[in-house]
C-alpha cells in the first residue's frame, strides 16, 4: 500500500487530559517563502471540519482538534496556499512553519486572456452547477449559495467540458443541516460526453445561531444524514463494527454477478491496526450496502430505480488501500472513488469531520 509523506518542519501535538475527549493542538507559523517575514491574517484551517483559526501580527495560529486526521490547509491572498495532513499519532516537534509562495501573477494573467470564459455564465450555467455540486437530495432543496457573483463559468467547446472556479470562498447557507459552510473552490468539472462531475476545494463549516426548536431539528437532520454515509462507513470500518452498523460488504472482483459477501471484514491479511490508524488493503471494486435506513424516493425516482429498493447501494473502486483514523478521516481520498449512493449525496449532504452522532 503506497504511502504519501508530507513534509513538515515541526507540529506539536498535545494529547488532551480528558480520556473520553482527548485532544490535540497545532501551532504554526505562516511566512513569506522569500522575505521570511509574517504573514498576519493568513487563513488556517481543516478542511469538512468546523475547526479554523487566522494567523496573528506576528505569523502565528493555533487550532485544537479533537483526536483523529485531518487535512490543514493554510493560504493567504495573492500567495499558493499549502496542504498537511496532521493526526494526533504524529510526534511531538516544535511549531509548523509554513512558507508561502507569492503567486505567479504572469501566469495567471495569461490564463484569462487564453480562457473560454462564458460572460453569462451564470445564467447559462447556475442552476445546472447548483444540481451537480449542492446536489439534488431533498437537503439540497434547504441550501442557497449566498455569493453567485463569484463564480466564473468556462466552457470547452473541443471537449465538451464545463469549469467552474471562483474569485473568493463560495458562500453557502444549509439550513436543512444548520451549517454555514465557507468552501474553498479550486475548480469544479463537468464532462458532457461521460456525464461525469467532479470537483476539488476545501470546506470549513460554522454553526448557525438558531432556536431551541431549530437546533433540535438540526439534530435530527445530521443524524438520518449520516446514517449509511460514506463518514459512517469508514468510522465503523475502524472501529471494527461494520456489520453491527447495518452495512453488508461484497466484493465484485469477479463481477457484479458473481458479488460475494466477504465474510471476515477484519483478515489481517486486509485489515490492520498500526499506531491508532487502520490500515485496508483492499484494491479494485466493492459494494457497501446499508440497510437499515432505506434509500432516499427521489435517488431511486432519478436514477428510475424500483420503489421498494431496500438498500442505500454503493460501488467503491480503490486504487490500492487506504488509512483511516479514529473520526472516519481516510486517505487517499483520491485513491477512492465513489458512484451510487454516496455519489449522489453532494456537499448538502455533507457532515464535519467533528460531527458526533446522537
């Protein structure tokens, strides 16, 4: 199984004094890559967490997180922005420092001038970008973008291909899910002759003030959200209760129609525990079904399933393993591609990392 190393110059990490709450802390510090000096203001966060800090006068940021792995993604305008992959298995070390690189500015010009920049794009596009990256789920109906205006539309009539970037962090309201959701968008892609999207960037959610009632409802949306969720998946995956959770796993190296249950999920030979991360060395295709909770009627309306389908059905196809830590983070996401159900569930469905089930 390949392993990515992410060079760090220091982390520290703090183990929490709480036995049922254990944390850890980061500290880092954010500089000119050329001029060595602070960079104040520099935004620092975990990515699908609710988790985020901003660097002070002198460089500095701080982030305690609760125990498991994240992505930490650091940038700062007019500078490339860098990615880490932290946990609370690393070392202790001394502070990150993390040096940014000023934009190539050049480039960058040369990029618009030779683009397919739709001018109306987002009346041509908007509503089509809205259904493929919110979603079509009935939480997506509940979730608005709040800044349309900073979306830029490029089409690629040789490829028959859509992009979609934007000048600033897309803002969006989910108020199925009670989050305020400021995603980071690298670039979303839609390939019209595959009909295939997908899309890069980073997520940080914030709670929303709301009443007592709300909240509760809150709760009650995160939770049938969650259940049979890929975040459900991979945490019952480490905490060796797969089944108990209501999944049932096949393997369809032969094909679909030779699926066979795999019987022992926790074989040593695919399954092992090294330094509080679980390690899968599964490869190829699979199907993750869950059953205790039935899929969604418009996912089976869309894709004219039958009414009385009893499982949320999945098919994993995995380049060569993956890692999961003790939140359901896992890695190599790219590593892990999803089509069905959890395909379908786009960021209206989407939890934090810190979310905990009730």
């Amino acid at each position: 199984m390949k392993k990515i190393l992410i060079s760090l110059f220091c982390i520290l990490l703090v183990a929490g004094v709480s036995a049922q709450d254990k944390t850890f802390i980061v500290i880092g510090k954010v500089i000119d890559s050329a001029s060595r000096l602070p960079l104040a203001g520099a935004s620092a966060f975990c990515p699908n967490t609710t988790y985020g800090s901003v660097s002070n006068a002198e460089g500095m940021f701080m982030l305690k997180l609760p125990s498991g792995g994240y992505d930490l993604v650091v940038s700062y305008t007019g500078y490339d922005k860098k990615l880490f992959r932290i946990s609370d298995n690393q070392n202790n070390s001394d502070t990150l420092i993390v040096d940014l690189p000023q934009q190539d500015k050049t480039m960058a010009e040369v990029s618009v001038v030779a683009s397919n920049e739709v001018p109306d794009g987002l009346a041509k596009y908007g509503e089509f970008f809205i259904s493929n990256f919110i979603g079509t789920s009935p939480n997506a109906a509940y979730c608005k973008v709040m800044n349309p205006e900073t979306l830029r539309f490029f089409y690629n009539k040789k490829r028959n291909r859509l992009k979609v970037t934007a000048r600033e962090d897309v803002l969006i309201h989910n108020y199925a899910l009670g989050y305020t959701i400021r995603y980071q968008l690298d670039s979303f892609n839609y390939d019209y002759n595959s009909n295939i999207s997908q899309y890069t960037g980073f997520p940080l959610f914030t709670e929303m003030d709301t009443t007592v009632e709300a909240r509760t409802q809150f709760i009650k949306n995160r939770a049938r959200t969650y259940l049979g969720s890929r975040l459900h998946f991979m945490r019952s995956f480490y905490n060796s209760n797969v089944v108990d959770e209501g999944f049932i796993v096949e393997d369809l190296s032969q094909g679909a129609s030779k699926a066979k249950i795999i019987g022992d999920l926790y074989d040593t030979e695919q399954y092992a525990l090294d330094s509080g991360e679980v390690l899968i060395g599964w490869k190829g295709k699979y199907r993750i079904n869950y059953k205790s909770v039935f899929p969604d009627k418009k996912f089976l309306e869309e894709f004219k399933l039958p009414s009385n389908s009893r499982y949320q059905v999945t098919i994993l196809d995995i380049a060569d393993g993956f890692v999961i830590e003790r939140n359901g983070y896992f890695y190599e996401q790219y590593d892990v591609v999803n089509s069905g159900y959890w395909a379908w569930k786009k960021v209206a469905e989407i939890l934090p990392y810190d979310y905990v089930y009730q």
